[in-house]
C-alpha cells in the first residue's frame, strides 16, 4: 500500500475538487451554451431559407442573397457537379467536383432528402480553410440548392472563452494548491516536532520536551506527551534509585561486618598501648602518646561511617507505638542543645503540643531528627538561627527544620538522597539516604527546599493514619 504523508492526503482531495470545479464545470458550460446556441441558429438559418424559398428571393442571382443574409451559396446539379457558387479560393482538390460532393456530403443529402423531403438536414464543412454549416434545399429536377452560413466568428468565439476559461482555472487551482498547502503545513508541522521528539524520547533521551504551544488537539497531545515523558523519567530515576539502594545496602552490610570486628580490636590495642607506663609523657616513649591519641580519633570516625552503613543497611524492622512526635522531637533537641549553643545557633521552637498521636518508631524518629538537626547545625559554620516547628497539615503530621546555613545549589537538589552524596570533607554521604528510608517506611515523605546563601528547609511528613 503506498504512504501518503498527511499533507498530500490534505492537498489532493482539494486539488481534484476545484480542479473539476473551475476546469470542467466551466467547460461544459461552454459546450452546453454551444449546443444550445447552435440550436438557435439552426433554426434562424432555417427560417432564413423557408423565407428565400417562399418569397420567391430564390430566383434572384446568388451574389444579391449573399450580399442579403451575409452567407455563401452553392448549387449543384443532379450529377453532383457544382452550377454555381459564390464562394471563391477553394483549393484544386475541392474544385474536383467529386471531392467536393463527397465533402458536401450530397449523396447522404439526396438520400435523405427523398426519404424525408420535409425534415432540414444540415452538416459542418470546411471549405477553403474556413468553417462552414451547410443548409441544404432540394431544387426540381433533383438539383441540390446549398446555403453556407460561416461559422469562423463562432469558433472563434468558442475557442477565446474555453482559453479564459482554461486560463482562470489555472489560476484558481494554482490558488488553492497554495492555500491548502500552507494550511496542511500548519497542520502538519506540530505533527513532524512530535515525531521527532517521540524519536528522541525512544533512543532514551527522556529530558526531551516537545515545544508544540498552539491551543488545538495538536497542543493538547504535546502537552500529554511531555507530561508522560516526565513521569517516564522520574519512574526511571526512582528505579536507577532504588537499584543504587539496594546495591548500596547490600554492599555497606557486608562492609560494615568485616570491617567492625578488626576496628574493635585495633581500638582495644590503642587504648592499652595508651596506658602503657612507657607511654607517660616523662618517659622515653612518651612522645608517641599523642600520635596514638590521633590513631584512636581516626578509629572513632570510620566507626561512626560503619555505623551509619550498617543503619542504612539494617532490614526494616520497626517498633511502631501510638505516640506524638514533641516529646521525641524535645528529646533530640535537648541533647543537642550544648552543641547547638556552642556554635552560636539560636533555637526557635514552635511545636505544637498537641499533635495526634501517630504509629512511629521513636528511635528511628529519632535518629532522622537527628540527622536533619546535625545537617542544619553543619550549614551554619558561623551560627544562625534553627526554626523547629511542627503542625498537621492534610491528614501528616509534620516536622520542619528550618536554618539559615549556606543553603544547598539547585543543581545538587535532586542527588541529596542518594547514599554517599555529600560535600563535606568528613562526610558520609548517608544521612539522608537515612532520613529518606525511614520516612519511607513509615509511609511518609521528605521534601527539602533551598535557597543558597539563605538556609534550607526540611520538611519530614508523617501521615496521621499510616498502613505500614
Ligand atoms: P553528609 O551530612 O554526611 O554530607 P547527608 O546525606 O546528611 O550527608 O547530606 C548530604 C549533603 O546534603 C550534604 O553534604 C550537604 O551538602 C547537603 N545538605 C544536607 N542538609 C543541608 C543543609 N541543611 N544545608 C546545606 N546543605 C545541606
Ligand atoms: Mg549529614
């Protein structure tokens, strides 16, 4: 089957339709006034020959009735040879008397004329390079009497209407290819962008949004591609997500292991090489004292990576109490309230007593306050104010931490939650990968907006009746 693309499907039908509309209908206007006009003159020419008979006109010399009716006149005897004729320069051939009864058509003539003496009889002829329309009468004895009406003014005419008629057919054609070419461009323009970006969207390119604004269907079906090309590519980064995840999870679990076990004995050696009395700063080998203080330093800061590894990797398996969240949330900031004062950071608190109780794990709770808090206090290096409010808000509970720290660019929005993600250079990148997973499993969510240079606000959101 052959592929017709949508313009030509569009242009086509138009093209045939006026074509019919403005070629052939006026033409067969033409023909039809023609017939009807050759009708006409048949019958005027008649009655001009009835009147030639009847008035005895006939008898007068040929010349004075052409001079009269503006026609030629011929006679031809019963042995078809021409008697007289007003009509000069025929060619050699035609004044061969049996061309030229032949051309005159006068045997068919005699014939009919016998059959039907009462019924005109007329035919076209060309004679001497013009044409003619033939009237003929019978004359006794069996003598044929021609009148000639020329008819090169009528062709003529014909001809000059059928060339206009051609002529502003062309043109209105060539007008409506232009017109229905332009509309099916617009129409078909929007369609060609979709295509194209449907291509690049199925090579995998998921950040392509189609640029088709016209308010028609066409608007509408590119504003519900781009929106499904979205939802495509936040699913696919949630899977490439979740993958990383449990990846992540698998491999920090095993880590964790191995590793905790030779930490643990490498601690208790520092510590008893510490005690040692050798090790007193008035002895020989005192002056290595502070170098294993730095060794037993080091030692506590992978144990707090592998502890948050094995946190992150911990199956979930939570204890789940009907509780409100202020006690847990004062809790955290009480024991973090030195902390905060010694780096200059003012507490704002504005929770809310009487939040509903909800089903949570308090020390998961715990540990994601914790990590949020921890995240607030290391943006603000030089102090700052921390806002810590709570309130309900459509069917959540809500936790939101608020600093006024060194803000998070826009361009690391969207990888804050992947595990080892950090821009700190003794961070871990897992709190809140952390954060996430356990807001997760309690059924909620963690949203973080940003402004750099201004602070940061997290918002952790609970929902009031979990099915976890
Ligand atoms: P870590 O704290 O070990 O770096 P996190 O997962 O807790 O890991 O945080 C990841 C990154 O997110 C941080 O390195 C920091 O760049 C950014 N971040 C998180 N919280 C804040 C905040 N309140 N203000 C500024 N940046 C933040
Ligand atoms: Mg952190």
């Amino acid at each position: 089957m052959r592929r017709y693309s949508i313009q030509t499907k569009i242009v086509l039908p138009f093209l045939i339709l006026f074509a019919c509309v403005t070629i052939f209908v006026p033409l067969l206007t033409v023909e039809l006034f023609a017939w009807k006009y050759s009708e006409q003159f048949t019958r005027e020419t008649q009655g001009w020959l009835d009147t030639i008979v009847e008035t005895g006109f006939i008898r007068e010399p040929s010349e004075k009735i052409k001079k009269a009716y503006s026609v030629e006149i011929m006679v031809f005897g019963s042995d078809y040879t021409l008697n007289d004729s007003t009509l000069v320069g025929l060619s050699d051939t035609e004044q061969d008397w049996a061309n030229l009864a032949e051309k005159m058509r006068l045997r068919e003539v005699k014939d009919h004329l016998r059959e039907a003496s009462n019924i005109p009889i007329t035919h076209d002829v060309v004679l001497a390079g013009k044409p003619y329309k033939v009237f003929y009468l019978s004359l006794p004895p069996e003598r044929f009497y021609c009148l000639l009406r020329p008819m090169e003014k009528i062709a003529e005419a014909k001809r000059t209407l059928t060339w206009y008629m051609l002529g502003i057919g062309v043109l209105v054609m060539a007008l409506i290819a232009f017109i229905s070419y332009r509309i099916g461009k617009n129409l078909t323009n929007p369609i060609k962008v979709l295509v194209d970006s449907t291509a690049r969207v199925a090579t995998g390119d998921l950040d392509e949004q189609c640029e088709i604004k016209t308010h028609d269907e066409i608007g509408d079906l590119a504003a519900a591609f781009n929106q499904m090309t979205r939802d495509l590519k936040a699913s696919r980064d949630q899977l490439i997500q979740a993958e990383r995840l449990a990846t992540a999870g698998k491999m920090s679990a095993s880590f964790a292991h191995e590793i905790r076990n030779p930490l643990s004995s490498m601690r208790m050696l520092a510590q008893m090489l510490l005690q040692k009395p050798e090790m007193s700063p008035e002895m020989s080998a005192g002056k290595h004292q502070q170098s294993v203080r730095y060794i037993l330093e080091e030692i506590e800061r992978i144990d707090t990576i592998v502890k948050g590894l094995m946190d992150f990797a911990r199956p979930a398996s939570l204890d789940l109490k009907q509780q409100r969240i202020t006690p847990i949330l004062q809790t955290v900031l009480s024991l973090m309230e030195a902390n905060l004062a010694h780096h200059n950071i003012h507490l704002v608190l504005d929770v809310l007593p009487e939040t509903p109780e909800i089903q949570f794990d308090s020390d998961k709770l715990k540990q994601a306050s914790m990590n949020v808090v921890l995240n607030a206090m290391e943006a603000m290096p030089q102090g700052g104010v921390l806002r810590v409010s709570t309130f309900t808000e459509n069917d959540s509970v809500c936790i939101k931490v608020k600093d006024t720290g060194i803000g998070i660019p826009a361009a690391d929005l969207e990888h804050l939650f992947e595990p080892f993600f950090t821009r700190k250079p003794r961070g871990t990148g897992l709190g809140l990968a952390n954060v996430k997973r356990i807001l997760e499993e309690h059924g909620g969510t963690v949203e973080i907006d940003s402004i750099p240079d201004e602070g940061t606000e997290v918002l952790l959101r609970l929902p009031v009746d979990a099915s976890v």
